[in-house]
C-alpha cells in the first residue's frame, strides 16, 4: 500500500532533500532551476513537504500549497511545488501522484490542482514535450508557458480536482491541510 504523508521529522526532510539531489544529478541535460536550491527548501522545518512511500520507501516528495494567485489560472488551486521522484522510477509514481493529488485538491475544496514544470525550450522539443504528453495523458492540461515561481521559463499544468472515494485503498493520505503559499514572486 501506498501513503501520502507530511514529512515532519529532520530526517524524512534530508531523506526527500537526498532524493531530489539524486533527481538532479540523473538529470543531466534537462533544465534543473538555477536560481533556487531546492534540496534547501525540502530542509527547512518551515516548509510543509509531502512524500509518497511504498513500504517506508520514499518514492516522491513535494511541496503541496493552497495558493490563490499564482498569476495564471482562475481560482484557488492547490499547488504542487517542486515535484521529484525517485530516478528510473516508472510512470506510476506520477500517476499515482496525479490521482491523489486530484482527489486531495477536491476533498480541500479546491477546484483544481497546478504544477509548473521547467521548459527552457519550446514546448513541442524534447525532453519536455515528451514530459508534457506524458502528464497530458493522465489527464493534466498545458496552459502555456511563462514565467515560474523561481523566474523560470516553465509549462504551467493544470488537473481538474475530482473525488475519488475509493483511493483511500490504494494510497493513504496523512497530508495537513495545505497552508497559503507566499507570494514571493517580486523576489525572483
């Protein structure tokens, strides 16, 4: 069984910090942010991290935050930063986070779900267009291009929220209640 869960204790926090540092460096070629030090803000204890874990093993981890104004989309949203799962992991880490995350976003009462991902080429050149047909298939929608929240080039994703009641078989969720992002993009 799967568990979505708030990362609370230092070392939950270093073990998600350790596993985007290893996503980065199996990266290589593709676009990683440079103007922000992400194994930094899953470190940090004022942060609200969330992980997915399969029998104990951390598999992704994110930043899931209520932001009203991102600056696209309409509407509240719940926003899904700094997505990262484990290196040479199959699709179904994402499928599963699409699926928990739509019904999580729902449950809040919240009418969609937003994530950026970086795209320092077009939209239509791989690697992100590969990405991007990927995430389209599971239901998410591209809503263009511009600037992130780090002062990115990134596609802006959107997933409608939708309940779904029987997930809690499959993956349990011991998520808080996320917190209003800060609007900090002025200090980009």
């Amino acid at each position: 069984m799967y568990e979505m869960r708030t990362l609370r204790t230092d070392a939950e926090r270093e073990e998600a910090a350790a596993l985007v540092q290893d996503r980065q460096l199996a990266m290589r070629g593709l676009p990683v942010p440079a103007q922000a030090d992400v194994p930094a803000h899953f470190r940090n204890p004022q942060t609200k991290p969330a992980g997915l874990f399969e029998d104990g093993k951390l598999l992704a981890c994110m930043i899931p935050q209520r932001d009203p104004g991102l600056g696209w989309g309409e509407g509240p949203c719940l926003f899904l930063g700094c997505v990262h799962t484990l290196p040479d992991q199959p699709d179904d880490i994402m499928r599963l986070i699409t699926l928990w995350a739509s019904d999580f976003a729902a449950r809040q009462g919240l009418p969609a779900v937003r994530a950026e991902a970086l795209a320092r080429h077009p939209l239509d050149a791989d690697p992100i267009a590969a990405l991007l047909r990927r995430l389209t298939d599971m239901g998410w929608v591209i809503r263009g291009s511009g600037t992130g929240r780090e002062g990115e080039r990134v596609a802006r994703l959107e997933l409608a929220a939708e309940q779904r009641p029987g997930l809690s078989t499959l993956i349990a969720c011991r998520v808080h209640a996320p917190e209003t992002a800060p609007d900090d993009r002025g200090s980009a």
